[in-house]
C-alpha cells in the first residue's frame, strides 16, 4: 500500500517540460501553443512574437483561450534567459525547449541564440542552409545542448520520404513538386529539399539528358539540383502544405504525394520531438531521426 501511495504522490511524478513558443501568434505557432496547453507533460513558459501592438498582450486573450497569464513579448533572448535560468537545476535531460515557427530570415540567428542559453531548440521554421546547419549542429555539439531542426512535422511525410527513397532505385527519371499556401516565404520547401536528399544518398543520377531543351520562359522547368533531380514550388491561396513526387519509366509512371488538411497534423509529431530533444547529444536533422 505505502508502493501505490508513493506511486499516486503528485511529487514523484517528473516536472512538466517548459516550453517557449516563438511565432506564438502565427498559424503555427497558434497550433503549437494549444498543443502544448493540451499536453499533461508539457508547460507553455513563454511566448515570443513580433507582431506590432502585441507586447505584453495576454497569449490567451490573443488566440481566444482565455486568459493565460502568459504574455507576449518579442524579446527572444529575453525570454529565453528567463526559461533557461528556471531550470537551471534540472539535471541531464532536462532543460527548457524552443519551439521556433517564425521566419528563414531569423531562424539561424534564434537557433543559435537558444543553444548559446542551454535551451533545447525544435525548429519547424524552413530556409536554414547546408552551411548554417553544419555551423548549428558544431555549436550545439561543442554547447552539449540537444536541438532538432525539423522540415516537416508530419508522420505522413516521413512515410512518403522513406518511399521516394526507396523507389529512388528503381527509376532513372523523377521530378518533385511541393505546394503551399501563399504566403510561406521560401522556396522550394525543407522538405521538398530534404526528400530530394534523401533519394540522392544513393550516389545516382537523374533525369538523364534526351533532347536539348529550351525554356521560351525562364525557370518553368523548375529548379534542377546536382543529381538531375528537378523541384518545382506552387504557391495559392486555398492551400496549406503538399508534395508529390513523380517516378517515370518506359510504359508507366508512379505517383507518391502527402496532403496536410489542417496544421493539427503536425501536432503530434512536434509533441514528439519536444519530448525527445532533452536528451539528445547535438542537433538531429529530420523526423525520421527521432522515431
């Protein structure tokens, strides 16, 4: 009896995970921040956004949850000093977490900024280069502060990508197109690049050469990267995220393609990361490293 007493003892269980939110008032960052509330092991410390007039704004009030108590500031080092030195004593495995849904002209700099204050950064915001990850992933190694940098926060697509990957031996010819509403800032997307490096690991070509081509209008046969492979962006109103990636062969074709309906699909897969990013030694790149 005094086993089940201890069990049910509220002290014994493990302290929620902090999590701060930047790009708090965003879509995104909306989702993310109800995801969070909704989580039994997870706490919602601290919510960063640039959006004009909002400082010191209740989060709550501002995405109609009510009052929160938490509020809004674009002060992210702020913030994240403030997360950091509250579990300071956590020990190994613990810490604060980052969740950044922001912009590509700030992600590096507030990846950086989390790692150098010991907070554990799970960035969902796309645009980081080959080059800014490597320098990320050697700081957060020399730092021992465990970070994901996540293209895509969807199961769906990391099935779609091991798939691509796979079919990626069989076919010479493929070309890959992603969509999204219109006003995602970067093109084409992470994950649209990061599926395309992962059919590239076989060390092969694509698309070989059979007729020369000529473009009567600039770039409207995508982007062509190194292997041959070519990427194509479209960017609507009416859309939220999609990719679809096409395999030709004499005789046949093969379509692979992820839709997102709503961005509470991605839900799951950020809970997982926030939850396993505490223990990592360095910075991991993709979903599929993590489950």
């Amino acid at each position: 009896m005094a086993g089940l007493s201890l069990a049910s003892d509220p002290q014994s269980r493990p302290a929620p995970i902090p999590v701060v939110v930047a790009g708090a008032l965003g879509r995104m960052g909306a989702e993310v921040v109800k995801a969070v509330l909704q989580s039994a092991d997870c706490s919602l410390v601290g919510a960063v956004d640039t959006t004009p007039g909002k400082e010191g704004a209740d989060l709550g009030l501002e995405l109609g949850l009510g009052e929160l108590e938490v509020a809004v500031t674009a002060d992210l080092e702020g913030c994240l000093c403030q997360a950091s030195q509250a579990v300071r004593q956590s020990g190994p495995g613990g810490g604060a977490v980052l969740v950044d849904f922001t912009h590509p002209k700030v992600v590096y700099e507030h990846t950086r900024s989390a790692i150098a204050y010991g907070v554990h950064p799970v960035i969902g915001t796309t645009g980081l280069g080959p080059q800014q990850l490597a320098d990320l992933a050697a700081f957060a190694e020399k730092s021992g502060v465990g970070g994901a940098v996540i293209p895509n926060f969807s199961v769906g697509m990391v099935l779609l990508q091991q798939a691509a990957a796979a079919a990626a031996r069989f076919y010479d010819f493929a070309e890959l197109t992603e969509l999204h509403h219109n006003r995602k800032a970067d093109a084409p997307s992470g994950t649209c690049i990061k599926t395309a490096e992962l059919m590239e690991e076989l060390g092969k070509g694509f698309n070989p050469l059979q007729v020369e081509e000529h473009e009567s209008l600039a770039g409207c046969r995508g982007g062509q990267r190194e292997s041959g492979l070519r990427l194509h962006s479209l960017r609507l109103p009416g859309l939220v995220a999609h990719q679809e990636v096409m395999f030709g062969a004499p005789g046949e074709t093969y379509t692979l393609r992820h839709d997102t309906i709503e961005r509470s699909a991605y839900m799951p897969g950020v809970l997982l990361t926030v939850r396993k990013v505490r223990s990592l030694g360095g910075l991991v790149y993709g979903l599929e490293r993590l489950i």
